[in-house]
C-alpha cells in the first residue's frame, strides 16, 4: 500500500495537510509534522527490515492497516530505539486527536 489512502484522510477528513508524498507523507497540524510511510503489499508482515528502509527514507512513522497487515514485537522494538514510531491506523489517528488534529465525523 502507497499512501494514496492515508492522505485522501488526511485532506479530506481533517484539519492537517499533507505535501501528498509517496512513500514518505509529510502531515503537518499545528505547528507540528510527521513523516508517515506506509507499507506497500509486499511488506505485509512489517519487521525490522521495513522499518530500516523506513528510518533511511526520513519516517518518523510506519502506519499501516491491520486488516492485511501487522508488524513483529522485533519491528516495533527496533522502531522505538531508531525513533520510528510503528503502528496501525487506528492508533495512529488516535495519536493526531491527541496531538489536536480534528477529523470529520
């Protein structure tokens, strides 16, 4: 998966932008900014090696859906201690309410 979805989200569900990039979107929201890449179908089962390739592109965070797709206990270890976050979209929306992104309802 591209993030072709999360940004269609992203612009029309919520008060953040995007710079609508591909593999890396940049979300920016209230004076803050994320960098989110988005497995692609042959990283369905997300482990230390995507999330390698996703710190060298510049992510900040791996969202992903956890419909297909799910990430390894090693992966998400990995992520925290190169400072990629790793996570499904659920939390990943949770973590912009959070942060004062709003999203239509």
């Amino acid at each position: 998966m591209s993030t072709n979805w999360l940004r269609t989200k992203i612009d029309e569900e919520s008060d953040a932008a995007s710079d609508g990039g591909d593999p890396i979107l940049t979300i920016t929201f209230h004076g803050g900014e994320e960098r989110v890449y988005c497995p692609n179908s042959s990283e369905y089962n997300v482990d230390s090696d995507v999330v390698e390739k996703a710190r060298e592109l510049g992510a900040t965070i791996i969202a992903y859906s956890n419909t297909w797709s799910g990430a390894t206990v090693e992966a998400k270890a990995y992520g925290r201690a190169n400072g990629v976050s790793v996570m499904p979209y659920g939390q990943f929306f949770a973590y912009l309410k959070r942060k004062g992104v709003g999203f239509a309802e």
